[in-house]
C-alpha cells in the first residue's frame, strides 16, 4: 500500500506519520511532496496511491489545485488550521476532513472510514450534510466595533479589507472609514468566507471588490492598490501569488 503525505511544514508531517504509521505498519509513505507544483509532477509520473494525506493551504497555493489539473481517483483525508473549506473538500474523494490540530481518535474515525469505503464504496453523506449545514453558518456576517463611545455592527460587505499596524488590526470599509478590532488578523482570516477576501501578505486581508489594480513586480511576484488605502506599495507574497492569481479566476 502506498500512502502520500502532502505537507509543506516538517513537524506536521513528522506528527501525522508517527500517528498514522501504527494503522498502516506495512505501507510506503511518500513524505517529500510539500507543495501543489511537486505533488502535481509526481500524480502525473506515478501511479494513483491507495491513499492519500493532504493539507489544504500548501507554499505554493491552495492543494485543490492539483485536482482541478490531476485527474486522481485516490481517496483523501484533508488536513487544514481552518474549516471553511469543508464543502470544497468533499468535491474531491474526500474520505474525512481533520482540524489541526489531529485529534488522534478523529485520525481513527477518519482510518475506519477509509477501510469501511474500500469495502462497500459508500460515502458518509451525513457527515457531508453536517458539514454543509456547518460551513453555511460559521462565518462572520458583522463585526462588531467601537467608534469613540458609540457601538456599532459592521456587514461584511461593508469591508473593503482588514489589515495590520503595530500590532493592532484595522477593518476598513468602502467608504474609507477604519475601525479597531479586538482580534488579529489569522483570527478574522479565519472567521471569513475565504471565496470573498483573500490574505495577500502578512499586513492584508482584502476582499476583490477592494482592489483597484494589479500590476507585475519583479521575480513574478504582483503588486496591487487598494481602494481609500494610504499604502501605494502593497506587494503579494511570493508563495501567495499562484493561489491568489487562482482566486481571482475563482
């Protein structure tokens, strides 16, 4: 049995082997692909593996990239920090969808399922279910702000962008109004619906409708502006820029 470990962080992929090596004492794992570019290369030059691990946010891009360009029948189990790409995940042979950090009695769950599918072929569509009707309510439609001694709720599609200044995070609307957030920026990414705002770098998180022009910058990375927004020189990160350009054809 051949099982591949998708991962682009080596203590993850050292925790998830040393968890799953027990249920698995005579496979071979495949432990080096750590990003969408590597993984797609090895589908493409290797035969479909029984199984496969797969983080969700990788380096180089979000990991449903490599399905939309492999055709690959392997049953996954997902592994991510955040669980608003549940509904996404069971597009694609998922078997189960595991929250860092692994709870090893979910890992088991998870296992049992992929032996019990390899039997009957059946699919858990209640989970399935569980997860659409989850996903559907857990993200954020307001935030909830203080304008001097006023309270005031904000709707999410009054945010153009949240973003990041000493240590203290900003959501500033349409309208260039800011406002002062309790939580940090890898809270509020979290809290959103990743189809509607995208984190371009470690100071912005930006919905598309914010973002005024996109230019080419050096060694393939982009450069964009931001409506109302002071910083004329907002660079997306290297390793974001494919999963944004992917975001933006989303």
């Amino acid at each position: 049995m051949k099982i591949l470990l998708i991962e682009d962080e080596k203590p993850a992929v050292k925790r998830l082997l040393g968890l799953i090596k027990d249920y698995f004492p005579t496979s071979e794992f495949i432990t080096d692909l750590d990003t969408v570019k590597k993984t797609i290369q090895w589908l493409r030059s290797h035969e479909n593996p029984d199984l496969m691990f797969c983080d969700i946010q990788l380096a180089d891009g979000n990991s449903f990239e490599i399905f939309e360009q492999v055709s690959v029948k392997t049953p996954v189990i997902f592994t991510t920090a955040y669980d608003q790409y549940a509904i996404k995940a069971f597009k694609v042979n998922a078997v189960d969808y595991l929250l860092k950090p692994i709870d090893p009695e979910e890992l088991q769950r998870a296992i049992d399922k992929f032996n019990q599918q390899k039997l009957n072929q059946n699919l858990d569509l209640s989970l399935i279910q569980q997860l659409i009707t989850k996903e559907k309510s857990s993200f954020k439609n307001r935030f909830l702000v203080k304008f001097g001694e006023k309270i005031q709720s904000i709707s999410i599609q009054e945010v153009a962008f949240f973003y990041s200044e000493e240590r203290v995070t900003f959501l500033q609307t349409h309208e260039g109004k800011k406002y002062v957030l309790d939580s940090t920026l890898e809270q509020v990414e979290s809290q959103i619906d990743p189809t509607l705002f995208f984190r371009i770098n470690r100071k912005y998180l930006c919905s598309y409708s914010s973002i005024s022009d996109i230019f080419t910058y050096s060694n393939s990375r982009l450069k964009i502006k931001l409506i109302n927004c002071e910083d004329q020189d907002i660079l997306i990160s290297r390793d974001k820029t494919s999963a944004f350009k992917s975001w933006l054809d989303g």
